[in-house]
C-alpha cells in the first residue's frame, strides 16, 4: 500500500509541540488592523492548540496515526 500524503496547506498552518498537541495562528490577523484594539491583536499574535473536537482531522491532514 502506498505511504499517506501529508496534505501541503496542513503542514503550512500547523506545528506539533513536544508534549504532541498541535499549534496553531488565530484568524483575523491579516489585514484591517486600524479598528482593531491592541488588546485584540495582541492575543491574536499568539499561537493557540487546535481543539481536541478538531485534532483527528488535523492529523489525518499531516498523515499522522
């Protein structure tokens, strides 16, 4: 059987920590930054873990078991 391809946009977008989660950047960073606060784009600059009601697609993506 031939090796599962790791989906190219995952492997962008995600990064696995040492403890094995997967991280990943917020939405709405990209552009139309003048009205937002700099509380919000502060928070939104950090790295966050993708839900554990997301983490089995996520990994299927990367072609993880």
């Amino acid at each position: 059987m031939p090796k599962m391809k790791t989906n190219a946009g995952a492997k962008k977008r995600f990064k696995l920590t040492g403890s094995g989660k997967i991280k990943r950047k917020h939405a709405y960073m990209s552009h139309i930054l003048t009205k937002k606060s700099k509380k919000r784009k502060r928070n939104l600059s950090y790295f966050t873990t993708v839900n554990k009601a997301d983490e089995k697609n996520v990994k299927l993506l990367l072609a993880m078991k």
